[in-house]
C-alpha cells in the first residue's frame, strides 16, 4: 500500500458529496484515515458526512467545506482549513468535475466554467497544496481524475475534453517535477475513469445501466492499482474491456504519427478501417 494510505493521515477530496469523490472519501474512512468532503451544496455535504459516519468513521475524522473549485479563493481557504484542522494532509484527490454540454462556438456560454472547475480546479489545486505537501516532509499523494475523453476526445462535448485533456497533461508535469525534486514523498496519479453511474453521468436515471460500473468499483480499482505503482490508472467498465482502451489510444496517436485526419475514428474515410482495426 502506498505509504501516504495508513491510518490517521488525512486527506482532501473535491467533488466529494457523490459518485467517486464519496466512495473514495469511504474508502480513505475505512482505514482509518481523516477525511474532509468538499463540494457544493451543504446539504449533499452533510448527507455525505452521515453515511461515512454510518459506516463507521469517529465525527472528529470527517469534515466537510462547501468549496467552488472554479474559485482559487475557496481553494486557497480549503487548504488553510484542512491544514489546521488536521495539521497535515497527505492524499489530496482532485477530483470535482462538471459536464453540463458544450459546443465549438460555445453557443451554451459553458466553456468557462467547465474549464475553470475541470481544469483549474485540478491545477489550481495542486498548485496550492503540493508545496505544503512536499515541505511536511510526509509521503503524499495527490489523485487528479481525468477521463479518457481528455485522450481520445470523441466529438459532441469539445470543452470538456479541453478540460481533461489539460488535466491529463497537467498531471504528467507534476508527477514529473514531484519525482526530480530532492527529499519530496509526494507522488502523483491520473484516475482515468470509464463509464461510471454517478451523477454526472446519470442524466436523471436512478437505477444503474447494465455498462456502467458503480463508484465503488471504479475507486476499488483505483487503489488496487495505486498499490501496483500504476500512474495512469485506465478503468475498464462493463462494455469496454483494457484491450478495447488501448487500441482506442493507440488509434488516436496514429492520426498524428500516420498523418491521418483529425478524430479519424468517426472520419467517412477511415471510419471502417478503424473497425477493422479494432476487432484484429
């Protein structure tokens, strides 16, 4: 297990009330870590906070901030927050996120706010935690959620894979500063999501599609593979199996190494090719 992941350290985790941000704040509470949920919505926050402590966590080791991502001042009261009521944190899971639809000429006006809670939010804060982080001296992690939208980029929703695919690059730098700085136990991590049954994917459907795989599981994966050593931490799902990802990735990195068109998957001239290619 990875050494920031033991009993009594503590973690910050966005988008926490539902969906991943909760099972991973449940799962971080079942060994005994400290945990605080920030999100919006102070209601969604203290119902989060009861069913962590149904399952068993003391009071004194949830908390929650009612904390808009998109705003660096709230980040920046968030870290202050959590770094007094706990004296040091050690997991810091990024992972607030938002998909409300988005078109090229932003006909929506949502390009803003996706990217700033998307992508800021994930940037921004690392940016404030890290170094706190990296001069307690402790092992750390720090988890950005991404999604393989931000990779393949399908079209239909052109500022959420922005956002994600600035989280994706994003993440790579800092892992790769965190681990060519001297003395730093900090390490980073991209979750890369499949299809998940959460809020952001259920688009008011309660009960979960056949395809979909649960938070819980998507978050059980995530820690099973952080304890391998897995950086990019690429979740299967009920209809895409490991095999299928891969070969969509490679796929898309062709279209520059092979001078395809752009988004050649869903190109007239290359579609079939792709779907040849896909079942080789």
């Amino acid at each position: 297990m990875h050494s920031a992941l033991i009993k009594g350290h503590a973690a910050v985790i966005t988008g926490a009330a539902s969906g991943i941000g909760l099972a991973a704040a449940q799962h971080l509470a079942s060994i005994g870590m400290r945990v605080c949920l920030a999100d919006i919505g102070t209601d969604r926050l203290a119902s989060a906070r009861a069913q962590i402590i149904a399952s068993g966590a003391a009071e004194s080791d949830v908390i929650v901030q009612e904390t808009d991502v998109g705003d660096v001042n709230a980040l920046r009261n968030l870290a202050n927050i959590t770094f007094a009521a706990f004296g040091a944190v050690h997991v810091l899971m990024n992972n607030a996120g938002m998909q409300p639809g988005s078109s090229i000429f932003d006909t929506e006006t949502n390009w803003d706010r996706i990217i700033g809670v998307n992508m800021f939010g994930v940037i921004r804060g690392a940016q404030i935690f890290a170094p706190r982080m990296i001069a307690s001296g402790a092992p750390g992690l720090i988890i950005n959620t991404g999604s393989k939208q931000g990779i393949t980029t399908p079209p239909g929703d052109p500022a959420y894979n922005v956002s994600k695919a600035g989280v994706k690059v994003f993440t790579e730098a800092l892992q790769h500063h965190l681990r060519n700085t001297p003395d730093c136990k900090v390490d980073a991590r991209l979750l890369i999501p499949g299809y998940v049954h959460t809020p952001l994917t259920a688009h008011g459907r309660t009960e979960k599609p056949s395809g979909a795989w649960t938070p819980t599981q998507t978050v059980d994966f995530l820690f099973a593979s952080i304890e391998r050593g897995d950086f990019y931490i690429l979740c299967p799902d009920n209809e895409v199996d490991r095999r299928t990802d891969e070969k969509r990735i490679r796929w898309a990195a062709g279209d520059i190494a092979d001078n395809r068109p752009p988004l050649s998957r869903w190109h007239p001239d290359y579609a079939e090719s792709f779907k040849k290619w896909l079942q080789e």
